[in-house]
C-alpha cells in the first residue's frame, strides 16, 4: 500500500459525503466509517456505492469489531464485511478486556478473509499511558507477524489518547522506539488534529500514513504534504532551508 490518507466517517449526511468524495476523493487512501456508525447510518449503501464508483477502499471501525467480538458474534460481523463489500478489517482491543496475544490471533484469523489493520493503544488515556515504548514496539511487531497489512496507533478522535499526551503532542520516546525496530511505511498514525499531522509530516516526510483526518481537513492535509501551508513550507519545498530569500523585484 502507498502513502495513505485514512478519511473518518462520523456519521456524515450522505449529500455531505458523497459532495467530499467527488470534490476531494483523490486525496483519500481508505474511509473509514467510525466506530459503529454503520449500524445506525440509512443511507449506508448508498455512500458505499459513491466509494466503490471512486475506487477507494472502506472498513469499519475497530470498536465495531469489539461490539461483536463480546458478545461471541463474530460470524454476524463477517457477514456485515461480506455483504458490504469491505475491502479491509479493523482488529482492535482498545475498549474491551483482550489482551495483545489475543488480538495477534484475532488478526491472524482476520487475515484469511480481508487484509486487516490492526490497532495498537487503548481509548483510554490513563491505560494507554501505562504501555511503555517496548510494550508499543512489542505489541506492533506482534500484530506484523501475525498478517496485519498495516498497524493504526491509537490516538483516538480527540488526538489526546494512545500514541499522544494529553496536550496532544506525540509521545516521543514511543515514537522514537517504534520507527528504530518498524518500518514506517507498515503504520498507520491516527492524526485528526493539525498540531498532530504537522508534527508527523515534519518528522517522517509527506509520505506518511496519516488517519482519521476529518473531512473537512483533507485539501488542508494535502498542503501540508506539500509544503504549501507555513508550517511546512520550509521541510517539504526543495532547496528553501538554507537560502537567502529572492530580491524584491520594483515595477516602475
């Protein structure tokens, strides 16, 4: 998979969606419908068919996966994948009590019918807190092993969870760890604020995995990516660092 931008769907009005899509769809990678918005959306198939006409891949949030997986229904939820059409699976354990061997095998057993990203944090900051930068590194390399496509790193909706403090900026020493022993391009960074998808851009390039960028943020993303907003403009333009601004030319 190539550089990927991951669109959340929190429940957006069809017309809005399908508006998004046609205007801005070049610069989606996968939708994601979050959490479990599906469930209760009507006009459901009809976003999927704007989706399937653009050619960009979906999947349902991860939290969807946990609602079947405890309450042992895990077949209905396969069913759901088939009968939409999903093009990936969200493995995750952020809510509910499963631990990460588990959810490896959760992934491995996944992978037999969709490629998977699996999920690496829980929702809850204090719990995600606890995970120490070798737990993260651990829990990654485990999931890869497993079959998993690509492994999303929680920072939840918010962007103040997960791989993020609570002021919303990365956890360094966790971000260092993973990206010695990970290859960048097998993780998905969740980044739905600004200050988390400049930080991003600025430390591993326009290519990276960004997910759970609003639609309304897609085209502001895209700049960022490419230097064409200010707080990215001297990282990403060739040649800017470094060199004396140009002459102010007069007009007579």
């Amino acid at each position: 998979m190539s550089r990927t931008t991951m669109m959340i769907d929190p429940g957006l009005p069809t017309g809005l969606f399908t508006d998004v899509i046609s205007s801005h769809g070049q610069y989606v990678g996968l939708v994601k419908f979050g959490w479990g918005t599906a469930l209760v959306t009507r006009d459901l198939d009809r976003k999927l068919g704007v989706l399937r006409e653009a050619g960009i891949g979906f999947y349902f949030g991860g939290t969807l996966f946990e609602w079947y997986l405890v309450q042992d229904r895990l077949d209905d939820y396969l069913a759901l994948v088939e009968r939409t059409g999903a093009t990936h699976i969200e493995v995750s354990n952020g809510t509910i009590p499963l631990d990460q061997p588990a959810k490896a095998g959760y992934v491995r057993r996944m992978a037999q019918y969709r490629p998977v990203l699996s999920e690496v944090g829980y929702k809850d900051a204090e719990r995600s807190a606890q995970l120490s930068p070798a737990d993260w590194v651990g829990a990654i390399r485990e999931d890869l092993d497993a079959g998993a496509e690509l492994v999303i790193t929680e920072t939840r909706e918010s962007g103040r969870s997960g791989m993020a403090r609570p002021d919303g900026h990365l956890r360094d020493d966790v971000l260092r760890a993973v990206l010695a022993r990970v290859d960048a391009g097998r993780l998905l960074f969740e980044a739905p604020t600004k200050d988390l998808q400049v930080e991003l851009i600025r430390e591993l390039g326009p290519e990276v995995n960004l997910g759970n960028i609003a639609a309304a943020d897609l085209v502001g993303v895209e700049t960022l990516r490419r230097g064409l907003r200010g707080d990215t403009l001297l990282q990403m333009t060739p040649c800017a660092a470094g060199f004396p601004l140009p002459r102010t030319v007069s007009v007579a």
